[in-house]
C-alpha cells in the first residue's frame, strides 16, 4: 500500500476535511483519506497513488497545496 502527503491551504474546520475527504476519495486507487486539520495535512492511502491526480482533487475541493510532504 502506497502512502502520499500533502500540506493543504485554507482547510479550517470538518467541513473542509470532509470536502477534501470526498474529492479525494473519488480517486482511483484510494482506499483511505486522513486530514489533519492542526497539522493542515492531508494523508492518502492507497495503489497505484497518482500524484496529479490527487492534487486536482484537492484544488476541485477549494484548497491549496503548499507542498507535498515524503511519507
């Protein structure tokens, strides 16, 4: 199982981890979404993880991505 994380931008509150969480999800090959809001980090889980992918769904969520992260 593949792991991908992410620092998001804008993310303030469950709402928002729960939009980023159903974007996210959509994504072939997720099997797992875990926001952080503290930590403003997104963690995917998954095969066949595609990074472009997952940083579309992120923006089509509303959110930013500072940078990933190495997991």
């Amino acid at each position: 199982m593949e792991q991908k994380k992410y620092n998001v931008t804008g993310m303030s509150c469950e709402h928002c981890a729960a939009s980023i969480r159903e974007e996210v999800c959509e994504v072939p090959g997720v099997s797992e979404v875990v926001v952080d809001l503290a930590a403003n980090a997104v963690t995917v889980h998954g095969t066949d993880l595609d990074d472009e992918r997952l940083r579309a769904a992120i923006t089509e969520a509303g959110y930013g991505i500072a940078d990933s992260i190495a997991a």
